[in-house]
C-alpha cells in the first residue's frame, strides 16, 4: 500500500515542531502536577505512586522528543546524500523503531493508570474485567507492531504493508476502545453517586468539575488516537504527525486530571474557607483548628444506604471520598 499526503520530510520537520510545542506545555502542567500532589500534604500524605507516574511519563517523553529530534538531524543532515525521502521511509531503523517503544510503553502506562482509578473508584474487579483484557490486547499488539517493524525489509519496509499495518491498526483500535471504556466508566460512576447525594444533601458538589476534566481529558486523547487511526488506515503520511504529538498529550491528560483533583482538595482543606453567614468566632475557631481530610470508602456509602439506621452520608464526605480515590 502506498502512502499518500504531504512528503516525509516535511511530515518529520512538522511533527518534531509540534511535539515539542505540546512537550513544553507538559513540562509547565508537570511542575502543576507536583505541586497538586504535594502542595500542603505531610510526607505520609503524599501519594508515590501517582508521582512515580508522573515522573516516568515525562522521561518517556523526554526520550521520544530527542529521539524525534536525532533522527530529524541525521534525516536531513547525517544521511542528505542518500536522500531525506528515502531515510524516513526506512521504517527499519533503529531510532524509528525505539521511538514506537517508548511510544508504546506510554501508551500501556496511561492506559493502565485509568483502569485503576476504575477500579479504585468501582471497588469491584469485574468492572474492570473488559479494560483490562482490552489493555493486554494493546500490550499484545503493541509487541507485535515494534517486532513487525523491526523486521522489516526493503520490500516491506513501508509502514502500511500488510505486514506491519495489521499490527499497528490493532493497537490503535485496542488503546483508543480501552481510553473510551475506561474513562466512562470512571465518569459514569462519579456522576451516578453525585447523582444520588444531590437528591439528599442541597450543598453544592465539588466532584462534577473533576468529572468534566475527566472527560476533556478522554476526549483529547481519543480524538488525536482516532485521527491517527483514520490516517493510518487511509495511508495518510499524516499519521507520522499526529503519532508524534500523542505521546506528550498521554502526559497532559493524565497531569490535567491530577491538577484539578488536587486544586479541589486543596481548596477544601484550605483553613479560610467558610460558608456565608458564619460568625467571626466560628471562622476564627476554623483557623485555629482546621480540618483534616475526610477520608471516606465509597463501599461505605453503599453500605450506610442499606443500613435504615444509619443517616444518608453528608456530600462532603462523599466529595472527599471521590477525590482520594482519585488522587490515589
């Protein structure tokens, strides 16, 4: 299958100049990040694993923007004599074949991250039972697309022959199927129990901004994987473009999310924050003594509504509930 679209080596010069616009602007939402995860939080408050997270995704990226920017170099400098067309068709070598590993490897941490806020948020394993047979899908393909590439020879060495293309569309459907699924059920769940305390509790919830940023989040990503997909499987050279610039947008939905949830939690455990009508000896007695977070199981919730001696739970806790099971 032949590609079509614009030349390769405008397709390279492209995507490196927007891979590294979009790499710079995760870079600021990373510095945001650290601070939601660590902005007034003891040591023991802190949650590693999401920081871990953060920092592998943006080494993976950082590798994968330098790569671009070698292979740009060697492309259109190192190699000019055998013809920048012919060296960015080569999908054999060796720096185009890292850079789909380090892709892929971003691609199976984002969209494992999501499954588990699922399953934290959920609490049950056979919700995330279909996500997670679809994430060892991807990883599946994933290994089989890197290997199909890295085998490539002159007369399959273009990346839409069957050879390499039927491995390549499958992990774009599998991780694009995976995101949508994922994110819509942690959605759906945060929206039913916002859902069922507002019928109880008239205060205002603090959890449906985070449930937006979740989908602003899911629609980002699957709106550049399905551009990429469309490309692919028309032949369009443009994909190469849209590949590039996935791998710093995996970092920025993942980091948006985690800003909003830890700006949320911040500003209600900040000691100056009261309701109107207060009196001044109430907010000064709050300053004094502010509260901790409220640490609830959202299981607990579940079980309280079976319990008819129990009181419905109050908003706040549910609030607090969802944002460490989202933090977590």
């Amino acid at each position: 299958m032949s590609s079509t679209g614009i030349p390769l080596d405008t397709a390279a010069i492209i995507s490196t100049v927007l891979e590294g616009i979009l790499y710079g602007f995760s870079l600021m939402m990373f510095g945001g990040t650290m601070w939601a995860l660590s902005y007034r939080r003891h040591k023991r408050d802190i949650n590693r694993l999401m920081m871990a997270i953060a920092f592998l995704l943006l080494i993976l990226s950082t590798i994968h923007i330098i790569v671009n920017i070698k292979r740009l170099v060697d492309g259109l400098v190192t190699y000019r004599d055998i013809g920048p067309l012919v060296f960015f068709a080569d999908v054999a070598q060796e720096t185009f074949v890292f850079k789909n590993a380090v892709y892929s490897l971003q691609t199976l941490l984002g969209d494992g991250v999501v499954i588990y806020r699922c399953y934290v948020v959920w609490q049950s394993f056979w919700v995330i039972l279909l996500p997670l047979m679809l994430w060892c899908s991807v990883a599946t393909a994933a290994v089989g697309s890197v290997y199909s590439v890295s085998q490539a020879t002159v007369n399959s060495g273009n990346i839409f022959f069957k050879e390499t293309g039927q491995w390549i569309t499958a992990f774009f459907a599998f991780t694009l199927t995976t995101n949508l699924l994922g994110s819509g059920l942690l959605a759906y769940r945060i929206w039913t129990i916002n859902r069922n305390t507002g019928t109880l509790r008239s205060t205002r919830s603090t959890t449906m901004p985070i449930v937006r940023v979740l989908m602003d989040a899911a629609i980002l990503y699957s709106v550049t994987l399905f551009t990429a997909l469309v490309c692919f499987v028309c032949g369009n050279n443009g994909q190469y473009v849209v590949l590039d610039m996935i791998t710093p947008i995996i970092s920025i939905a993942f980091y948006m999310v985690l800003i909003r949830v830890g700006i949320s939690k911040n500003a209600r455990n900040s000691p100056t924050t009261v309701r109107s009508g207060e009196n001044s000896q109430t907010l000064q007695s709050s300053q004094q003594y502010p509260l901790q977070p409220v640490q609830v199981h959202i299981s607990q919730f579940t079980e309280r509504n079976k319990d008819p001696t129990n009181g419905p739970p109050s908003r706040a806790s549910q609030d607090a509930s969802l944002k460490g099971d989202l933090d977590a």
